[in-house]
C-alpha cells in the first residue's frame, strides 16, 4: 500500500472508529463536502471490543504548523513525518502537498494529487485580461471546460443556476452541445441573469475557476442571439 492510500485509509478509519463519519470531511473552496463512500472502511474489533486503530502521537511533529487552512488531510500526513514544502520519505522524494476532495457537484467530488493539479502559465497583464474579459457585457454569460463531452447529467443545469444565484437573480440556464466538438468546447453552458451587473460578477469569479479539474472559461454571449437559440455562434457578445 501506497503513502497516499495509508493515509486514506487511517483517516477513514479514525473517524469512522469514534462515530464521526459525518465530520469525515474535507475544506473545499469554502465549502465542505463528505468523500465518496468508498473510502470508508470498515473497523474491525479486538477481542475487548475495541477498534484497532493505529499507535500514533496525538501531536503534530516539530515544524509544522496547523493554522486555520489546516485541512484534515494535512494534519493526517503530519503524522507521517509531512513538513510543509518537504516532500514524505527519507528523501523526501514523495508527496510535497496533501491530498484534497474537490468539488463537483452538490453530492460528490473527488480526490486531487498534487501531481495531477493543472500546470499554470504564467500570469498575463491583468489589465490586458480584463479589458478583453470586459468587453461587450451582456446579461447572458458563457462557460465553457466546466466538463466535457459526455459528462452532462440532468443535474449539471439546476446546480449551475443555484451556484450563480449568489451573483444575482438567474433567469435562466441552458446547456448546449456541440457534436464532435474539442473537448474544451464541446459543452457550452449559459446563463442569463436578471441585471448585467450579476452577469458582471459571474464573469470575474467563475472565468478561471477549478471545477471537477478543469479551468473554467467563462464570458459574455450576445442576448439576441441567446434568445433566438443562437448558441453555437462567437464567443464574444458582439
């Protein structure tokens, strides 16, 4: 067994040993969410009764500090030796970052290596991204990469419309799919907000973001063409 499916696995146990497996959950982007079921396992007693658990210290090692964006990931990998910014092992050639769940819908997420985090390019101009980000703007927005061809179930649209409330009031979201599209284009998400200034707000949060391990693209859609179906028109709003 694997570094990483140790650590699974002892954490799974831990908490499902005190009758926690309701808190056995992981600090995703603000919110927290449970991992998926299978990385319960279940405890087997000793003849007293007891589960077996594991002899570890109750104490983080010397040097690593538990602040409040500790996950409990993290401080399960201290226990192995883990210091921050050290890889595990004797030279320390193994995980550098503790595993994370991320989220991809309301009711699940998954589990993200360090080594398959996208690689990021460096940062552009930031006045130059936002001008062309902000050009146009429109009531409708565009997200594309959020999943790929194939990957659309009946909840994606709900949830997306409930998730972008929080800028503004949504009028309405629609999912379109582009046959033999690439597969960063292949689904294209819309949603109309009530006022551009929602719409605005979307733009700036989402256009990005990490979901389900791809980066969102998000921008402005022209409402004429939105509302005539019109969806497999130009990205920009013009």
């Amino acid at each position: 067994m694997s570094i990483a499916e140790e650590i699974i696995a002892w954490l799974s146990r831990h908490f499902v040993a005190h009758g926690m497996t309701e808190l056995l959950f992981l600090a995703v982007g603000g919110a927290a969410i449970a991992p998926p079921t299978s990385l319960i396992e279940d405890i087997v007693p000793d003849q007293s009764g007891s589960p077996i658990m594991p002899n570890r210290s109750n104490s983080p090692p010397m040097g690593y500090s538990i602040g409040l964006g500790g996950s409990v990931a993290s401080k399960i990998m201290a226990k192995y030796g883990y210091k921050e910014g050290q890889g595990l092992g004797k030279l320390e050639q193994g995980m550098s970052t503790a595993l994370f769940v991320e989220k991809t819908s309301k009711r699940g997420g998954k589990i993200i290596h360090e080594k398959d985090l996208p690689k990021l390019e460096p940062p552009k101009e930031l006045s130059i991204s936002n001008t062309n980000l902000m050009k146009n703007p429109s009531k409708v927005i565009l997200l594309r990469n959020m999943v790929g061809p194939g990957e659309v179930d009946k909840d994606l649209e709900p949830e997306t419309a409930e998730e972008c409330t929080k800028y503004g009031k949504v009028i309405k979201c629609v999912i379109f799919e582009i046959p033999h599209g690439d597969d960063e284009e292949a689904v294209r998400i819309f949603v109309e907000f009530e006022r551009v200034d929602s719409a605005i707000k979307a733009i700036i949060d989402l256009n990005g973001r990490y979901f389900g391990g791809r980066i969102v693209k998000a921008c402005f859609y022209n409402l004429d063409k939105f509302r005539r179906l019109d969806l497999g028109g130009e990205m920009d709003s013009s």
